[in-house]
C-alpha cells in the first residue's frame, strides 16, 4: 500500500491519539477503583462479619467505574483499526 | 531520506534526560512521605524507635524501585551503544519513545508505593507488637503497584530492543507513521500507569493503617488487598495491551 | 508458629543454594555452557557467547522470527521425530515455538501428576513436610470457597486449586535454568485460554443456578438493566484483563531477567531477581488468578 504524506500524517495522529486517549483514559478509574478497594479494606477490618457482602459491593463497584476505562479502549482500538 | 548519526543521539540524550529528570519527581515525595510520618511515629512511640526506622528504611528502598528502573534505562540510553545510523527515523522516535514511557510510568507507582509505606510507619507506631506483620504487608502492598511500574519498564525495553531497523525505500508518509506510533505506544503505557499505581498504593496503604487498628483481621484484610488491587490493576493491563499493539500491529 | 516460619525459611535458603549452583554451572545464565537433553542424547559443551542483545530477544521470544531471519537450523530440546511431526501439522511459519511450548506444557502436566501421586502413595496420619505444605495450600483455597460461595457449592473446589497449582508451577519451571525451558504462561495463547474457560465457567454455573432466561435478562431486557450493552463489553474486558495481567507479569520478569543477566556478567543479582519474578511475582499472579476466577462466579451466582 502506497501512502501519500497527507495520508500518512493523518494515520499517525490517529494513534498517536490512541496511545493518548488509553493513557488519560487510564488514569481516572484506576485511581477511583483504588479509593473504593481501600475503603473495602477498612470497611471489612471494622466489620468483618459482612465480609462476603462488602466483597461483593467493592466488585460491582470498581466495575461501575472501569466503564469510562473500557470506553477509552474502545476508542483506541476504533482508532487504530478503522481509520 | 537519509539520516545522520546524530540525530538518533540527539533522541537518546534528550530520552535519557526525560526518563530520569520526570522519574524522579515523584520517587523524592514518597520517599519523603515515608521519612515524615517515620519522624511523626518517633515522636509519638518513642520506645519504638528501632522498629519504626527499619520499617522506614524498608519502605523507601522499595519506594524508589521505579526511580532506580528509570535510572537503568538512562544508563541503557547513554552507554547502550546507539550510535549506528543503521536504525533510521524508526530508531530515534523509539528512543525518545522509551525514555517517555518509563519517565512518565515511575509517577504513578512511586507515589502509591509512598503512601503505601507512610501509612505502614504510622501503623507500627500505633502497635509495635504487630511491626512484623504490618512490614510483610507493606513489601507485599508496594510491590503490587510496582507492578505497572514493571509493564512500563517492559515496554520500554522493548522498543530499546525490538523495533526493526527502517527499510530502504520507504514513502515519507510510512515513516511518519510508525515513527508517531512507537511515541503514541510509549505515552499510552506511560500515562496508563499513573492512574493504577496511585490507586494500588491507596489500597496497600488503607490495609496498612486497618491492620494496625485491627491485627486480628489479618487474613480477611490481605485477602481485600489483593483482590482490589487486582481489579484496580486492569486498566494498566489495558493500556499495555494498547502500546503492544501500537508497537507490533502497525 | 515460630518453628513453622524457621522451616520455610530453611527450604527458601536451600532453595537458593540450588539455583545459585545450577546458574554457576550453567555458566551464569548466558548459556555459554550448555548441560541437557539433545536428540535423547545428554550434551555437555561450549557454546560461543553473543552479545548483541536484540539478537537475543528476538531469538527468546520470536523464535520463528528468529530462525526465519537467520535461516539456522533450530535446535531441538527433545525428539527429532515429534518436531517433523510438527512441522507438518503446524507449518513452517509457527513450528519451533509451538513444539516448545506444547513441550513444557506436557512437562507441567506430568510435574503434577507425579506430586500427586507422590502425595497420595504417602498419605499418613503424622504428615510429611510437603504433605503439609500441600494440605495447607488445599484447605486454605477450601476455606476461600466457603466464604465466597457457601458450603453446598464445594464442588468447586478441585477446579480453583488445579487452576492454582497450574499457575504457580507454570509460573515457576521457568527459574530452572536447563536450556530450552521457559514458563507456559510467557506464551498468550495459555493465559488467554485459561482466561477464557474461566469466563465460561462463571456464565455455565450462572445458566444453572438461575435458569436460561433467568440468566440471559440481564443482558437482553433493557428494561431490567439499561446498561446491557456495556455489561456485554464488559464480559469480554473480563477475558482480557484476567489473561493479560498473568501474561504481562510473567513475560515482564522474563524479558528484566535476560536483559539483566546479559549486562552485568555477575552471578548472584539475576539469581535474586529469578528468585523474586519467580517465586514472589509468579505466586502472587497465581493467588490472584484464581481469586479473580472464584469470586467472579460467586458474584454472578449470589444474589
């Protein structure tokens, strides 16, 4: 495949925009997973009879916040294959 | 087009400098963290002093684990011996590429291990009797967010040492490309790791501070400790699958 | 408890005397000598030593890459006759690396069979030390089951500690250093097919435990849960996040160690960092595997 400059150009900002996006995309949900680990941590400690339950909550909502992590992949992902 | 020798030095110098001058930012403040509540702790529990300064001196050499990674990577870009014009544009972006990607990738992990290891001082001061215990913890807790620290690192030893020597012959537009793309790979793993390294530290630190106030809850707590910091873990993981495939597949 | 901590401080220090002898005799790490198994035949020789560590990688990690670009001969730590074998089934392009690691899974596999057989053949009522160390890995992973999917799901049981113990003995067969051995779990295609029968696992107990339409609403009715579309990408990030934190671990502390091991021509610092990506990292990313494996199930079936 022969590429004109222009084309080329335009392909590489395309993943240079993808490194970035799943870069910054990265950065909120890890640190927010991180804050809900860290309270499930003292939560159990405090009361550790609800163990299973407070496991459960903790998942569900690290899940809830990876989504905006999920969707910056698939940003990624549209950039570098479908442009 | 043909490319001289020194412009690929000038990418390694200018490489080194980034990977060391931002890695070291955040190694300083947690390290930093970790000396100030050891001082704190001294003044509270002063009968137990040598334990708190071990757990101290632990901490911050484990804190530093990303900073001495981008070290290794500054020596490797200055005396690794890239100095052959064979490598063309695709080696001087690749360059550039693995000192961003290590530099940026210590922020995070460093400051998480940091808080990791502050709260663990804070928590032997509370309850000298538990020191061993809460030490163990703290290596396992700072060594789970070195851990995107260490996809930084391999990414960037990767493109040290895997991407191809340019083609002859090649359109400008080609070389642009893949010259963007290997920045693009070192940014994503870079700016990736930021996020979970903070966030893994919170957690680590959080399990450290409860296991002070509730020893007795050990396993449950370490048990949490994994598993969140696991799943905290993914969008690392994420961006690691993304820089592979801005080096491999393009 | 004091004299439980001494003891596995003496098998971790005789442990270490192994590894730092089998590097010194296999010429640390560089493999400029080699001690194994060629052609059923046992070699013990000089090979010349090459620094150029790109070559290296690539013939590390890319092996087909490697001898396609060289046009070498490949060596072959094993049986000519199975290689050709491979070769035609496989083709030219991927044949070196799927012999080998087909060839380290087998080993795996007969690694666990033997212990358990061992174990099994010496069941006594004062146990032996490793029969210790295999009860306690069984009954703590036991205790894991219960507390995350109650006791009438015990069945669940040999799943999680066979996963386990594959991981960890995968993760850990890498550190002997015979040429020609490397960890399963460096290659995608392990991690991703145990990340994907995890995954399956926890939708099939899931179609059981609820019913079929029980199941499935959640992921067609939009009315009971407007966010389906995500929880279908989600299940797929699953997959990828379970498979590529195991790979990228362990691929990681295998790319660190040859590349340490090829700079400092020093014997004990790539010993300590085997020691550390083997058996500290390779544990911890088998724990967490399998707890990740185990509570997706209990989340998706408790409710």
């Amino acid at each position: 495949m022969e590429l004109t400059l222009a084309q080329g150009i335009v392909k590489a900002a395309a993943l240079l925009g993808a490194g970035m996006c799943m870069g910054m995309g990265a950065l909120g949900p890890g640190v927010g997973e991180g804050f809900v680990a860290g309270k499930a941590c003292e939560g159990i400690a405090r009361s550790p009879e609800n163990a299973s339950l407070i496991t459960r909550t903790m998942l569900v909502g690290q899940a809830v916040s990876e989504s905006t992590g999920i969707y910056s992949l698939v940003i990624a992902l549209l950039l570098i294959f479908s442009t | 087009m043909e490319l001289s020798v020194e412009v690929i030095r000038i990418a390694a110098y200018l490489g080194a400098a980034i990977s060391v001058g931002l890695g070291a930012i955040t190694t300083g403040v947690g390290s930093g963290i970790i000396a100030g509540e050891g001082a704190y702790g001294v003044m509270k529990q002063p009968k137990a002093n040598e334990q708190i300064f071990r757990t101290m001196l632990i901490g911050q050499a484990a804190a530093q684990t990303a900073g001495i990674f981008a070290l290794v990577i500054s020596m490797l870009l200055i005396y690794g011996g890239f100095d052959v014009a064979e490598g063309g544009w695709y080696r001087a972006a690749a360059l550039l590429a693995a000192g961003l990607s290590m530099g940026i990738g210590a922020f995070g992990p460093s400051l998480g291990a940091g808080y990791s290891g502050g709260e663990a001082c804070k928590s032997v001061a509370r309850m000298p009797k538990h020191g061993n215990a809460i030490m163990g913890n703290m290596l396992i807790g700072q060594a789970l967010s070195q851990t995107s620290a260490i996809f930084a690192l391999v990414v960037s030893l990767l493109l040290l040492y895997s991407v191809p020597n340019q083609p002859a012959g090649l359109t400008m537009g080609k070389i642009i490309l893949k010259s963007i793309s290997l920045v693009g790979a070192g940014m994503a793993i870079g700016l990736g790791t930021i996020g979970p390294g903070t966030g893994i530290g919170f957690v680590a630190g959080k399990a450290n501070d409860m296991m002070g106030r509730f020893p007795k809850e050990r396993s449950k707590i370490m048990r949490t400790m994994f598993l969140g910091a696991a799943v905290s873990e993914s969008t690392a993981i994420y961006s690691l699958v993304v820089a592979f495939l801005l080096i491999f597949a393009v | 408890m004091a004299k439980k901590k001494g003891s596995i401080l003496k098998i971790f220090i005789i442990f270490a005397i192994i590894e730092i002898a089998l590097v010194i005799i296999s010429g640390s790490f560089n493999k400029q000598l080699q001690i194994g198994f060629n052609n059923g035949k046992f070699v013990f020789k000089h090979i010349k030593s090459h620094y150029d560590l790109q070559e290296k990688i690539t013939e590390e990690f890319q092996i087909d890459e490697h001898f396609r670009k060289t046009g070498e001969t490949p060596e072959i730590y094993g049986s000519n006759q199975v290689y050709e074998f491979f070769k035609e089934i496989f083709g030219e392009a991927s044949a070196v690396g799927t012999f080998q690691l087909l060839r380290m899974m087998l080993i795996v596999d007969l690694l666990l069979l033997f212990i358990a057989l061992i174990i099994k053949k010496q069941l006594l009522k004062r146990p032996s030390q490793p029969q210790i160390l295999f009860e306690m890995v069984y009954s703590a992973l036991e205790q894991f089951v219960i507390e995350t999917l109650g006791k009438e799901k015990l069945n669940f049981t040999p799943y999680i500690v066979t996963l386990f113990l594959f991981i960890w003995i995968s993760n850990m067969i890498g550190m002997i250093p015979i040429p020609g051995f490397m960890e399963p779990t460096r290659n995608l295609n392990v991690p991703l097919g145990l990340g994907i029968l995890a995954v399956a696992i926890v939708h099939i107990t899931a179609l059981k435990v609820k019913g079929v339409w029980g199941h499935l609403q959640n992921y067609l009715n939009p009315i009971k849960n407007p966010l389906a579309l995500l929880d279908i990408i989600s299940e797929f990030s699953k997959v990828v996040s379970i498979s590529f934190r195991l790979f990228g671990n362990v691929l990681g502390g295998a790319i660190i160690i040859t590349v340490v091991s090829s700079l400092v021509s020093y014997v004990v610092f790539p010993v300590g960092l085997n020691l550390f990506f083997g058996m500290f990292v390779g544990t911890i990313q088998a724990f967490v595997f399998t707890m990740l494996a185990l509570t997706y199930i209990g989340v998706e079936i408790s409710e």
